[in-house]
C-alpha cells in the first residue's frame, strides 16, 4: 500500500484505505473523481453524499483524514 503524501497520487478508480480521525470515517472505498477547485485538489469518494477529501489538507494533518494508503491503481 502507498501512503498518499502529495496531489497527483491517485486517479479515478483507483482502491484507497481512509483512517479518519474519528473511527466512523475509517473506510476503503474507490476514488470517484479528482477534481481541481480554486487550486486545490479533491478527492471525491461518493457524489451523491459529497463526501471528498483535499489532499493539500489531507497532508498538512487538517482534514477528517488522518492518512489515506492507495490499495490498488484504479483501471
């Protein structure tokens, strides 16, 4: 598994292992789409409920996410 330390890392498709912050956000699940907005990457793990990370946040241990491993490169 690759830990996630910087933008560019993951694509749609690809399987990732969440350890949120609280225990209820700890999750796999596969990456939705990866979005640019205002500069930022974000992660979309479910568009219905838009849930999604910034991994810019993700790495600087501000996010819901304490630490994203990538499990398998999406097809």
């Amino acid at each position: 598994m690759q830990l996630i330390t910087g933008e560019g890392q993951l694509k749609v498709g690809d399987k990732i292992a969440i350890i949120g912050k609280s225990d209820r956000d700890t999750q796999e699940i596969t990456v939705k789409d990866v979005l640019t907005i205002d500069g930022n990457e974000e992660i979309i793990i479910n568009r219905k409920k838009n849930y999604y990370f910034i991994t810019k946040l993700l790495v600087e241990g501000r996010s819901w996410a304490k630490e994203v491993r990538k499990i398998q490169d999406g097809k």
